[in-house]
C-alpha cells in the first residue's frame, strides 16, 4: 500500500513571497496521484448535478471557517477569496485572520449577497487538494454515494472513475502520473463469476477473436488485461455489472492510494521536514516527511489493438516489479482458476 497523502505544510511561509508558495504548491500536486485523483473528483462532482453532492451538503460538511484553515499559510488565496465573495478591501482581507474571513464569508452567505454555489467555486480544486483533507474527502464521496442505484449518471460517474484510475496523467494541468491502478488490478478486483455472467456475451466472444488474433500475429506475446480492457471497456462494465459489486475495484484503488477508513491525509512539509503545525485546522493530523511519488512507470506495455488503452501494465501501480503480467506469462500464463458452476446464458 502506498503511503498516505499529504497536505502541504509551507516551512517559514511568511519568509516566501505568494509566487514560491504557488510553485510549492504546483509542485505538490504534480508528485500526488492521489491529490490529483481527489481534484479530478471534487471537479466531476461539482458539474455532476449530484442530489447528494450539492454545495449545501459540502457546505456543511467543510464551513467556511474550516476551509479558509486549510489555507493558514496561504494569506493570498484567503485574500483573494474573502475580496471575490464579500468585497472586503485586498489589504484589509489580507490582514485577516481565517476565523475572521470565514465569519464574514458565512454573514454574505446568509444575507443572500452571494450564493452556496459561489461560495464553493471560489476554493479551487487545486488548493482543496493540495491543502485540505483528501483522505476525508474521498471517504465523505464513498459513504455518500448511493451504490446501490445503478442510474446511467451514477454509472457514466463509475465508468469515469475507472478511467481516472487508469490514467497515466492527470486531466488538472497535464500532470504525468503512476496510474493509480493498472489494468490487472482493476480486472482481477472483478470476480471471474460476475465478470463472466455480467459481461455481454459478445462482448466476451470479441476477447476471445483480439486474443486468438493477436496469438497468430505474435504467438511469442502474451495476452494481458490491458487488452481484455480495451474492448470491455470501463463504461461497458459500468453499464452490466451492479455498482455495489464494482465498489471492489474502488476499495483496491483506496488502498493503492494510501487512503485508509478513518484516516485524513497528513500535512506534508513543502521542504520535506515536518514542521511545527499547531495552527491546523479540525481534520488534519501533524506534520510528517512527505515521500514523492514514485515517477511514471517506464515500462514499454505490449502493443495494443486500435483504440487500446495506454497504461502501463503492472499488478498494482505503487508496487516496484513492472513486469508482473510478462512474469506471470513466463511461467505459465494465466493463473489457476476454481472451478465454477457454468452460467446460464440469456
């Protein structure tokens, strides 16, 4: 499991001038997988039109007061928030402690001046990454997510998901990123019953023809689950197979993601020492050495057919052996599989 993630803790903020604290920040978010799957999230959540993910909801769940704590090191972005929404001089923002700012965000807000949705767009998704709890945040989405409705805008949100944790780079400013799960995981997390009773029939009999295909063509390389994935593609899995069921997939990305039940990401020194954090807002724990991310993987993944994904091909995206699937194929190919009752087909 990889290490859990961090919000970024500036070392001696007030001796950097905002345009340091920016490239700190940036910084952060590049080396963050998680971070950059958590702001991808929070993005797709906010124009999702979500009944359960309303600016309200989070309005409540991380008030102004909290959120502007997250940003204690960041006097300009408080700044710049407190001004946009209440219209408090930038000077006299700036002067202003969190508590100040988020009781005079909260006074605009009830007085109707300004509304909820205004509220919650004037935090980037960026700096709720970098600086706010992600780990509570990616628990607060899977215990709201009603799993057990298979809607087509829950399942285009899944298929979505799945995607995001495929990717090798990040749609929030072009970061390049270890996929947070490759196609083996994602594959092997589906039950081979479910998968097999679940998934079309035809679109089972096209793995079969690209399988055969590619055995006459190079008969020297070996199938993987990256190919299985790019004609049973997130979206058609999302489409047959329940949500609840799926939710495997996502508890071996939370794992692989460094979140764990309970547990919100830790502040992160910008200089990799853990500093003093006694001004932390409620949720964040104390300040630890953060570890980069591991860089992205340069493993070479076997040719694909037309339209075939391009992540790398390892079991688990965090751990060190890049070569999981062609050692497996070395040694025998496909693993053991139980036995299971033969499926009914429709």
């Amino acid at each position: 499991m990889a290490d859990s993630p961090t919000s970024l803790r500036h070392a001696d903020p007030e001796k950097r001038d905002d345009a340091t604290l920016i490239q700190e920040a940036q910084s952060h978010l590049g080396k963050g997988p998680a971070l950059q799957l958590v702001a991808e999230l929070l993005q797709k959540l906010r124009v999702g039109g979500f009944s359960w993910w309303t600016p309200e909801q989070t309005r409540s769940l991380w008030p102004a007061s909290v959120r502007m704590g997250w940003l204690v090191q960041r006097p300009d972005v408080r700044q710049r928030i407190t001004t946009g929404l209440t219209g408090l001089a930038p000077r006299a923002a700036r002067n202003k402690t969190p508590e100040f700012q988020g009781a005079l965000i909260d006074s605009v807000i009830e007085d109707g001046d300004v509304t909820v949705k205004q509220f919650d767009e004037a935090f980037t998704i960026e700096e709720i990454a970098v600086y706010g709890p992600t780990g509570e945040i990616w628990q607060k989405f899977r215990e709201r997510t009603p799993w057990d409705q298979d809607t087509p805008a829950h399942q285009e949100l899944v298929a979505w998901l799945f995607e995001a944790f495929l990717a090798s780079q990040s749609s929030i400013g072009g970061h390049s990123r270890k996929p947070i799960l490759t196609s083996l995981a994602l594959r092997t997390a589906i039950p081979g019953k479910i998968w097999h009773t679940r998934i079309p029939l035809e679109v089972r009999v096209a793995i079969d023809d690209l399988r055969f295909q590619r055995e006459k063509v190079k008969p020297s390389e070996a199938f993987h689950a990256i190919h299985d994935l790019s004609v049973a593609t997130p979206s058609i899995i999302a489409s047959n197979i329940a949500l609840r069921e799926l939710t495997r997939v996502v508890d071996v990305a939370e794992k692989s993601m460094g979140y764990v039940p309970g547990a919100p990401g830790k502040p992160a020194s910008s200089n990799n020492v853990g500093g003093n954090n006694n001004n932390r807002p409620s949720g964040s724990q104390k300040a630890e050495t953060p570890k980069p991310a591991d860089a992205a993987s340069g493993a070479t993944p076997p040719p694909l057919p037309p339209g075939g994904r391009g992540a790398a091909d390892e079991d688990f995206a965090f751990d060190d052996d890049p070569d999981s699937d062609e050692k497996t194929a070395e040694h025998g190919g496909a693993r053991k599989r139980e036995p299971v009752a033969d499926a009914k087909r429709r």
